[in-house]
C-alpha cells in the first residue's frame, strides 16, 4: 500500500487586482513620505538648554528614507537634501551626526490601525541579523567568526495586517516573556477578541496575561502539555483546549478554533524581511528604532491597500 499523498495546496484568485496594483505603484512614490507642510524644525519646548533645531518627524523622515532604500547615513543626507531643493523649499539638512544622536531616543509611533469590532492580535518572532557572514559563504566555507541575531516579536491584526505591537530582544529571549509587553500596547479601551500564538506561548504567565485583556487563547498545547491543577487566570480556557487537542486530534482543532488564521503573521515577517534581513546599528537603542520605522514604513503600505484574495481550489 503506497504512502499517503498531501493534500494539493490551495489556489487563490486576487479578486481587488486594479486597487491593489494601484497601491503598489504608490509605495514607490516619494511624495508620501515628503510633506512639504511638514513641520521641519522643532518648536521651542521652554526647558533649559541648546533646543533641538529639527523636529522628531524630520528626524524619522530621514530613517524611513534610509530603511527604504538601504542608503548609510551620509548618503540620506545627500537624498534629503535634492528633495527639499526640488521642492524649492529653503530648509536645513540634518548632519548624518545628528541622525545617529537623534536616532538613540526618538520615539517612533507604528501609526496601526484600530480595529473595528475587537482585535484579533496575532503574535510571532523572528531574527534579524546584527553581525556575520552571509548565507552562501557560511554554507560554502562555514563561519569564520561569531554570528549575532536580535529577535523581533511583532503582535499584528488579523484583519488590517497592521503591526500593532512592537518588541525588540536580544536572540536569547524567549517568545513567551514578551507577550505581556506587546498586549501592554494595546490600548486599555480597546477590545482583544482574541491572541493567536505557536506552542512556545503554552505558558501560564502568557494564559494569564491574555486572560487579564478579556481574550480567547488560541494556542496550540505543548505534545507533552498536562492540565493545569491550580486555578488562575486563562487555566480553564487553556486545559479545555487540551481536552479538545486529545478528543479532536491536534489538526482538527487547528481547523476548528482558527489558529490557522496565525500564518498571516508568518506572511507579515516575510515583508519584514524584505526591507532588509540586517540591522546596520550598533548599539541597541539605535537597533529598537531602526526596526520599528521599518514596521512603520508596512504599517504605510498596508493603509495604501492590500489583496483581497478567495480560495478557487
């Protein structure tokens, strides 16, 4: 008897195709970046000491041009400054000094949507490069020195493909000490319908954070998952989606609770990704605002449109 073939994957039809190709061309527009009315220099703040001669949205239009394009810092000078000479304005250009002292403490808001009728947060992580070799020259002659990642964990909305939350890490991190944090920037006052999460979430201080925000867990049990004895937070939602794992089979209640729906956040490090599968800082501050200005620059392309898809087989 021959061995059981796999199910053919599914076919999907784009069905917004005009839209979404339209939103594409935008993306490679400059002008929704550059806002001749932005405010360009800072306001005065009235506390004691040298002000900051550039506001923080110059600052971060300048980062967004550099994640954009992959440009050093001197480079993003030499953009910025054609830019503001073609828009025939008269406005200073920040010295590359000033982006990498500026870079340290700037505040970057990921601009995500609010979701309409309850989020569905999705949560996953992924590493990005910080120092070693390339892929090929490892693979081909092996690693010559020591290889460092730092570790993104993203929390994103199911419905709008917004990343929502944002958690930077060194690769030593787990998943599951982060989850607390990115549900903290959520807004209080507004709903979680429910989290979305891989086994390494199988915790009780995830079951309890997710609880607390009044949402359903949907995360898989550990293979050798036991239920949970004490009462707490999140441990009956969490020991019934045991009960139903060995009543159902693991795959049935994949299907059944939507945890499948958690492949959209795999989706979402992919296009993290193609912006750059290395962070240039050296220092972690300036590493924690170079990635959240690149899930800014997504959270910019995902408001421009996105496919609309249907399964046709």
């Amino acid at each position: 008897m021959g061995a059981m073939s796999k199910p053919a994957a599914p076919k999907y039809r784009t069905m917004n195709w005009p839209e979404y190709n339209a939103a594409l061309k935008r993306r490679g527009s400059l002008e929704i970046w550059f806002d001749p009315q932005m405010h360009w220099l800072s306001k005065p703040c009235g506390r004691p000491g040298r002000p900051m001669r550039f506001s923080d949205s110059a600052i971060e239009l300048c980062l967004t041009l550099k994640s954009l394009f992959n440009l050093p810092l001197r480079q993003v000078t030499g953009l910025v400054a054609s830019l503001i000479k073609l828009a025939g304005l008269d406005w200073p250009v920040p010295d590359y000094t000033t982006l990498c002292r500026r870079q340290k403490t700037l505040v970057v808001e990921l601009g995500g949507r609010p979701s309409s009728g309850g989020l569905r947060l999705l949560v996953d992580s992924t590493g990005i490069k910080m120092t070693g070799e390339g892929e090929w020259k490892t693979r081909k002659h092996g690693a010559s020195y020591r290889r460092q990642w730092r570790k993104v964990h993203l929390g994103i909305d199911a419905a709008t493909l917004d990343i929502r939350a944002i958690e930077v890490t060194t690769n030593a991190v787990g998943d599951a000490p982060t989850l607390p944090n990115l549900l903290a920037q959520i807004p209080q006052d507004e709903q979680i319908l429910s989290v979305s999460g891989d086994g390494a979430y199988d915790t009780r201080a995830c079951h309890a954070a997710i609880a607390k925000r009044g949402a359903e867990a949907v995360i898989p049990v550990r293979r050798n998952g036991q239920p949970w004895t004490k009462d707490g937070p999140g441990v009956d939602g969490r020991n019934e989606a045991l009960r139903a794992t060995k009543r159902l089979g693991r795959a049935i209640w994949k299907k059944w609770s939507g945890y499948h729906r958690r492949s959209l956040a795999e989706t979402k490090m992919h296009c993290f990704k193609l912006l750059s599968q290395r962070v240039v800082a050296r220092t972690f501050d300036r590493q924690i605002t170079e990635l959240k200005v690149r899930a800014a620059i997504l959270n910019r392309f995902s408001k421009m449109g996105t496919p609309i898809t249907v399964r046709i087989a």
